[in-house]
C-alpha cells in the first residue's frame, strides 16, 4: 500500500488544514487521508490502494493546498 506524507511549512498553514480538511474526510475506497496541524506546520497522511489512487489523490490534494496559498497570497497583497 503507497503511503505519502506531505510536511507544508507556511504561514498559510493553518488555513490549509481548515481547507483541506472536508475534502479529507470524504469516504473513498481506495484512498485514506488525514489533515492535521504538527506545531506550524500542514501535514497530509496520504495512504492509498495503489499507485493510481495514490497519483489521483496528489494531484487534488496538491491542487487545494496550492489554490489555499494563492489566495493567502492574493488576500495579503503578496503576489
């Protein structure tokens, strides 16, 4: 079984595990991910049936998290 885990350091991290967090808890059958916040940091559990469900939930998971700071950055003025 792959298994990823993803360490985001970021001032925005917070805020990614509150955006995160729903997508997380949805029930798929071949993927399991857990959110949660390590002192300042994000960090995604990501464990999956098999390389193609793991690929999948990267994917969407890495786009959230990248749309989160965007708009941290669009929000604070720092483009």
């Amino acid at each position: 079984m792959p298994k990823a885990v993803l360490t985001i350091s970021s001032p925005d991290a917070a805020n990614t595990v509150s955006a995160v967090s729903p997508e997380a808890r949805r029930d798929l059958m071949r993927t399991h991910v857990e959110v949660r916040m390590e002192g300042k940091d994000a960090v995604l559990t990501v464990d999956a049936a098999d390389t193609s469900a793991m690929r999948a939930a990267l994917n969407s998971f890495l786009e959230c998290v990248m749309i989160t700071e965007n708009i941290g950055k669009i929000t604070k003025g720092t483009q």
